[in-house]
C-alpha cells in the first residue's frame, strides 16, 4: 500500500472525515506529506517512512511491510478524538500501531501536534492471483 491509497483509505472513513474540516473544494483534511491549505484545521498529513520486504520464496518477494506516520494537526486540542478515529479506521483495515508520541504544543504556531506511527503488511502472492 503506498500513501495515496492510505489517504484514499482515511478519507472513505466517515467517522474519521466527520472530525474534520473541508477545503473550499469540498476535500476533507487528510494530505499526503503537505496541505495545500495551511490554516486547515484539524488536518492530518500522512509520511511513509520505510518500505521492506520481510519474507521472501523462489527468489521472489512474498510478504512487504511499509511503514507510516501521520501527524495531526489542531488549533485546538482535539487530538485525542481525532487519534481514537484513526486507530479504530487502521486498526479496522489491518494496520498496526507501532508507536505514538505525547501530545505536544508548538506555542509559536499556536498548533497542537501529535504523531502516531503505524505499520502495514502486505502479502504479494495474494495480489499477483
């Protein structure tokens, strides 16, 4: 799974989109790396971090991890329940968490912030049948 079906993903999650904002074009707030909307609030912005294969037969890859993380930004904290939202839509689509970072204040910003990180496995004999 790459980063454009993971915003895909998040975006078809109606909890999770009832959280947040649209753009004047009607897009709900989730951006792969960077928002074109800058005072967007709450957003999400989703970075993948690390692509591997972990299991391998025939010489050929069998099994690929992809790592993510997804910062949530806000104005106002309300990062817990957009957090609860994106744990139940990944949780629910086979992702796992790996780690999430306390909830931090950015006081020149006025933003809050938190990061979550989570991991997805992929299994490549399934998509070549």
């Amino acid at each position: 799974m790459d980063c454009s079906t993971l915003v895909d993903l998040l975006l078809a999650d109606g909890s999770l989109t009832a959280l947040l904002p649209a753009d004047p074009t009607g897009h709900k707030a989730v951006y792969q790396i960077l928002s074109p909307q800058a005072e967007l609030f709450p957003r999400l912005a989703v970075f993948e971090t690390a692509r591997e294969y972990t299991a391998w037969a025939d010489d050929a890859p069998t099994l690929e991890r992809t790592a993510y993380r997804i910062d949530i930004y806000a104005r106002e904290n309300v990062l817990r329940g957009v957090n609860a939202a994106l744990h139940r839509c990944l949780s629910g689509n086979g992702f796992r968490r790996l780690a999430q970072v306390a909830d931090d204040y950015l006081p020149d910003e006025a933003i809050y912030v938190k990061s979550v990180h989570y991991e997805y496995y992929e299994d490549l004999l399934q998509l070549e049948g």
